[in-house]
C-alpha cells in the first residue's frame, strides 16, 4: 500500500468535503470488492514459499526428521507437520 497526496489526486471541491469529517490524518479508502488482490499477489512471496516448503519436503524425504527441520528453517514443528503433510497428500 502506497500513501498518495490528497491534493495530488482529489479535486479541490471533494478535498474540502473530506476535510470537513478528516483535517490532517491518514485516511485509509478500502479497494472496491472487485479490484481486492489476494494474499501475495502483488510480491513473489507465495512462489518463495512454495520452493521452501518444497525443499522442507525434500530435506525430510532425505531423512532428515522434523525437529532438524524446524530449527534449520526457524518454523515451529507444527508448521513443518503442516507442510511436510501437505506436500505428501499432493504426490
């Protein structure tokens, strides 16, 4: 999310309008329903989580067990049973 200037990208008229219930603070304006983007779609984070979840797979097919695991990856062991689970059920 970005901040833009209210003088920048209102016309003077509305500018004053919102003023009259906002003068001087951050005012957030929600997406409208049609234009909201999903969780990392904007960033390559869910491709990044992807490849690490699919090396944590492959790290325990190698027979590395869980608790090496989530010390090598910082996770909790719940979260690589979650993930490790995850990937069995997709081969």
């Amino acid at each position: 999310m970005s901040y833009k200037k209210a003088t920048h990208v209102l016309p003077q008229d509305l500018l004053l309008k919102v003023q009259e219930y906002v003068d001087g603070e951050f005012l957030y304006i929600p997406r409208v329903e049609n234009n909201k983007k999903g969780w990392g779609e904007t960033t390559s984070i869910r491709q990044e989580l992807q490849e690490r979840n699919r090396h944590i797979y492959a790290d325990y097919l190698a027979g590395i067990d869980m608790e090496t695991l989530a010390k090598k990856y910082y996770l909790s062991l719940k979260s690589i049973q979650r993930i490790i689970g995850q990937l069995r059920n997709n081969d």
